[in-house]
C-alpha cells in the first residue's frame, strides 16, 4: 500500500510538469489550429534562465525560489511573443504545412543555439527552493514534489481565471472559436495571439525550472522528451483543451511511473504510448475532446 | 656567365633534395582520436583527451617515434550514437591516421571497431570495459580490464566489504556497458551465495527514477549495484536519498566523473565504485604522472580516463618503435606482442584476446570527495 502511494506521489509530481507543458501546446492549438513544436526548447530556455538566475540569488529560500521562477516565466513569456511575432506572424493564413515546418525549424535553432551559448555538456541546477523530506508514516514526500505539484496547480487554476473571468480570455476564446468574426467585433487579433504565446511560454517556463529542481541536469537538448510527452498528454486529453491538458499530463505522468516500478520497466514508453494509442481509439477527440467543450 | 648560372642550379638542386629528405625523415605519423568531447559523457572525453595530448606532447619533446614527430587527429562524437562511425571513417579515409585511440564508452567503441578492423588500422581503447569490443577482430585492442574482471571485483566487494546479502540492480537498457556489467556482477555476486532480488531498468537520458527506486525500497535489500554512466547514477542516489533510501549504492568505472561528485553531492556519502586508477596512489609513476597532468591542465587532477588515454598513447608508440614503421598489419602484430610495458595506470600485457589485465581500485566517495578505497589486483 505504502508502494502504491509512493508511486501515485511520484507520478503526480512528474504528471504535474507534463501538464504544464501541455498547457502550452493546446493554448495555441486552440487559438491557431497548429503545433507549436519549438514550445519544447522553450521549456529547456526556462530552465537554463533559471539555471543562471538561481546563481545569483541565496540557495535554499522561499523567496529566491520564487524570484528564479518568476525572472524565468517572464523571460521566456517574452521569447514567446517574439518567435510568434517574428516565425509565425509572417505566416498567419498560409498553409498548415509551412507553419508546421516552420515551428520545428524554430525548435531546431533553440536546440542548437542552445548548445553554442550554454554548451552541450549537462549542467547541475543550483536547488533554489529549501529542501527537505517529510514522512507520513512510511510514505516520504520530498519538499521539491510538494512545490512542483502546489505551484503547477495554482498556475493551473490562474489560468482557468485568466481564460474565463477576465477580458483577454474572453478574447481569447472569442479567436479559438471563429477569429474572422472575433475581429468583426472589434478584438484584436494581433494582441491575443501575442497573449496566448506568452502565456503559454510561461508556463513552459514554469515547468521548466519546476523539472530541474527535481531532476538538476540541464542540458540544451532536455526539452525534446518531457516536450513530446507533454505533447501526447495534450492529444490524451484533447487537444485544444485546457483541463484536458491537465489530466492527459498527470495520468501520463502516473502511468509512466507505475510501470517504470514494476517489472516491466524496460517498456515504461511503449506501454505509456499503447495506451495513448487505446484511448485514442475509443475517444478518437481525446478522454475531454467534446465540441461542447469551450476551446482555447 | 654560363658556369655560375649552371653551378647555382646544381646547388640549389642539392639543397632542395636534402631538405625534401630531412623532410621526408621527419614527416609526422598521424594518430587518430574519437571521443566525446562534448554532451552528456563530455567528461569522458575531455579528461581522456587531456591524457593523450600530454602523452604526444612528452613524446615529441623527446624527440619523437622512429626521429618522427606524433601528430594527432581528433574527431569529437558529441555523446551521440552514430556519430563515432562517422567520425573514425573520416579519420581513416582523410586523415589517413596509421592508429585509433578510443574510446571510453564501449557502446560507441562497438560502433567504431568494425570500420577499424575493416581498414586494417590498429584501435586502443583507453577504457571500453565490455568484453565485446576487442571481440569485433584482430585490429582491436584495450588498455584496460573488462567488465568479467570489474563485476567480480564489485561482485566480491559487496559480499566481503558492504556484507550485503540482497542486492538491486539499476541497469540502463541503451547501453551494452551497463547491461554487460549488470550481468557479470550478478553470475558471480549470486554464485557466491548473494541473493539479487530486485532488477530495474531504466534508458539513456532518463531523469526521474524514483519509480523504481520505490521498487527497491519496499524489497528491503541492503545495497544497490548501478553499473550506468556518471549523469545518470548522480540523479539515481539523489532521487534515492529524497526518498529516505540510506544504503550503500555502489557502481563501476562508468561513475568516474567530477560531474558525479557536483550533481550527487553529499547523497553520494558512503557509496562506493570500481575504476581503473586513482591519482591518490602513492607509485611514485602515478605521483609523477598527476604532477605533469596538473601542470599541463591548470591544476586539474587526473582521472582514470585521463591516465588510460595517456597509456594508450604510449603503448602504441612502443608497438611502432617495435614494429620499425607504421605499416598496418605490422603494427597490430606488435601492439599484440606488448608485454610488462610499464604505464601509469598498471602494467600493461596484451593478451591473446587483445586485452589487458590490470588492476581495479575501488573509491569511496564522502562529502563531496572521492577517496581511495583499496586495490583488487587481478
């Protein structure tokens, strides 16, 4: 018993940085109908701002953790903006195809950017927030699980506010639902796009540094297997979804966990992915992909 | 006017034919290396590196193999699979190197021997461990023991030493090394009436573990065997430790890394792992050895790679002192005949399977420090 939540804990907390990632890729799926694949090395630009950021601020305290995770969401909020404003602007109305060529062309240049300007070697992730363990009886729960799993769902329940009680997330839903009529009515098109980029950037970020607190190995190539789990977690859930992002990320998580602890472990990933491959037979949209569902 | 003109030619013919022969005498032989200088294992790489350029260095300032300078030709196989094949095939073909030398890692070795053997150019692996890669063909050496040897050694370690009964094993599935390791440590671990009651895998580049570190704790076994590379193992005891696992985890030379020590910390205190060499020995060679290292390095301690590269070296300026050219076939023949040649890492012998025997030091690493443990000679 004490095994099963253990495994239950560890697969929340690696299903919650899944689910922050995959908040990215069915934000702008939702409003611009295409995958961001370059939202991955996003992430991985996340951890290495944080990685330098945490250099210069006191290990080991609440508040230099959250100054590591703010500078860290706000830049990449920014890289966001500009890789849409300069790669995929220029695009808007062209086919699918050459967006998509286009966002793997842009994951390409951050991967190997990354390797001239961090360098390729992996490097150590300076722990920022205080670490401890907790035990519940036999069952130990280490302070870093806690911040991934309590900073991913507050993230997620802000952006819940974000899309569905404020102007911009009106606007935002107003574009995922019919762009042409959204500017019809006057909502600027330019700005939401913008918005959804940075946001989701963000949140890439976010899990970015939340990942190397927990695993403090970075390297310019890290984003590329968490980004197409996070990836797979979206289309699980429904792609264009948002808490179906969030539950395709923590049942991924989880399931990836529960098999790596049993005797199967050498297939954690094939056995991860023919699930996918079930659900998707089933629920061909994904376990929450209804029309009925507001998309974003 | 005719004789001085006809005489000045004459000497200028002479003279550019003398210096075309010293020329000639003094043509450098080309050595080739493939390592990974950059990615996950760039400390493998870099610290074996460091050893081979030292090696060339002393060599050239002491005049050189046969009057003939050592040039050296050096491709880097970022950590990718792949690319050593890529990499040595243009070592031969351009460079047109008489001799390999690599590499640490025995997966990337594997890829790389069979276009070395197909060439006929003689390869020295500094430290590929696994039995396999000097198996590919005649052309194919090592400077180092093989993992039968380490897995014994850790095998008997954690029986005597650790006297642990119930082990684990965390192996990587994408690695020949590992995987070869695993197996050689549980033949002998379990003939020696040692129970493994717990065997978990886990891929290249994994970074969460704690599923199956969970595993292992609730099947309550009193050591961990991790026969992986350093990134990997540093994340495994870390993760273990968040967890509240507190026995000994113990690995081989693939550990050898100061990127170990800087992920793993303090949760690597009372974990233990084979390797080839420590710079702690008091051999006044190895003194002298990690003196002229730390010289030429700025101060960087020689790692184990670090002395098998630089051995490497050595042993095949020997076989082609000994051989009198750097004919291919020539060459393998008397890299086959090494024998007693003293280097710092160990006396090196060539056996009939183109191995080395040597012996394995055992390292305690404590508070951010890897301590030299005991010796196990073969």
């Amino acid at each position: 018993m004490t095994e099963f939540l253990q495994q239950l804990l560890n697969g929340l907390s690696l299903g919650a940085i899944y689910a922050l990632i995959a908040l990215g890729y069915t934000m702008v799926y939702g409003v611009l109908r295409f995958i961001n694949f370059a939202h991955s090395d996003v992430f991985m630009v996340g951890s290495f701002i944080g990685y330098y950021v945490g250099h210069h601020v006191p290990e080991n305290t609440v508040w230099g953790g959250l100054v590591v995770l703010f500078v860290a969401m706000a830049g990449c909020a920014l890289l966001g903006m500009i890789i849409e404003r300069l790669a995929y602007r220029p695009l808007r109305g062209a086919a699918t195809l050459n967006v998509l060529i286009t966002a793997i062309g842009v994951s390409l240049l951050l991967e190997y950017s990354g390797q001239v300007f961090f360098g390729a070697t992996p490097r150590t992730f300076p722990s920022v927030f205080p670490s401890t363990n907790f035990t519940l009886g036999t069952l130990v729960i280490s302070s870093n699980q806690v911040v991934v799993i309590a900073v991913a769902t507050l993230l997620m329940v802000v952006l819940e506010l974000i899309v569905f009680r404020t102007k911009i997330g009106t606007a935002m839903r107003a574009v995922s639902l019919n762009p042409k009529a959204a500017q019809l009515v006057g909502v600027n098109i330019d700005v939401v796009i913008s918005f959804t980029f940075g946001l989701g950037s963000a949140l890439a970020a976010a899990g970015g540094v939340l990942y190397a607190l927990n695993y403090p190995s970075i390297d310019p190539l890290m984003g590329v297997m968490p980004g197409l789990k996070a990836f797979v977690a979206a289309v699980l859930g429904g792609i264009g979804n948002i808490p179906g992002a969030a539950l395709g990320g923590l049942l991924l998580g989880t399931v990836e966990t529960f098999v790596n602890g049993s005797q199967w472990s050498t297939y954690k990933d094939a056995i991860a992915f023919a699930i996918l491959i079930i659900i998707l037979l089933f629920r061909p949209a994904g376990l929450l992909g209804k029309a009925s569902v507001e998309k974003v | 006017m005719k004789t001085p003109a006809l005489l000045l030619a004459l000497v200028a013919c002479t003279l550019s034919l003398s210096n075309g022969l010293a020329a000639r005498a003094a043509e450098p032989i080309k050595l080739g290396e493939y390592a990974s200088l950059t990615g996950k294992e760039a400390g493998f790489g870099q610290t074996s590196h460091h050893g081979v350029v030292l090696a060339l260095e002393e060599i050239n300032a002491a005049g050189g193999v046969l009057g003939r300078p050592l040039e050296l030709a050096f491709e880097d196989n970022q950590t990718k699979p792949g690319e050593s094949a890529t990499v040595v095939k243009k070592l031969i073909s351009r460079d047109k190197v008489v001799a390999l030398i690599g590499e640490v890692s025995s997966g990337r070795s594997l890829e790389a021997a069979p276009i070395a053997q197909a060439a006929h150019i003689p390869m020295v692996a500094p430290a590929a461990t696994n039995p396999k890669v000097t198996q590919t063909g005649s052309y194919i050496f090592r400077v180092c023991f093989i993992d039968p040897f380490q897995g014994t050694v850790m095998a008997k370690f954690a029986k005597n030493d650790l006297k642990a009964k119930k082990v684990a094993i965390l192996s990587s599935v994408s690695n020949a090394y590992s995987l070869g390791l695993a197996k050689f440590f549980k033949e002998t671990f379990t003939a020696g009436g040692g129970e493994v009651t717990e065997e978990k895998n886990f891929s290249e580049g994994d970074k969460d573990f704690r599923a199956q570190l969970t595993a292992v704790k609730s099947a309550g076994v009193d050591a961990v065997f991790v026969p992986g590379y350093y990134t990997e193992s540093a994340l495994i005891v870390r993760q273990a430790r968040d967890l509240g696992i507190t026995i000994p985890f113990f690995g081989g030379d693939g550990w050898e890394d100061e990127q170990l020590l800087k992920i793993g910390g303090e949760a690597l205190n009372g974990c233990y792992y084979s390797t080839h060499f420590s710079a702690e020995n008091t051999d006044p060679i190895v003194a002298q050895f990690a003196a002229k290292y730390k010289a030429r390095w700025n101060g960087e301690v020689p790692g184990a790679f670090s002395a098998l590269g630089y051995d490497a070296v050595y042993v095949i300026a020997d076989a082609i002192k000994r051989a009198g050219g750097t004919d291919g076939p020539k060459l393998r023949d008397a890299l086959a005949a090494t024998k007693d040649f003293p280097g710092v890492s160990g006396v090196t012998t060539i056996d009939k399977d183109r191995n080395a025997s040597k012996a394995a030091t055992i390292i305690a690493l404590k508070d951010g420090k890897a301590l030299f443990f005991k010796t196990v000679a073969p």
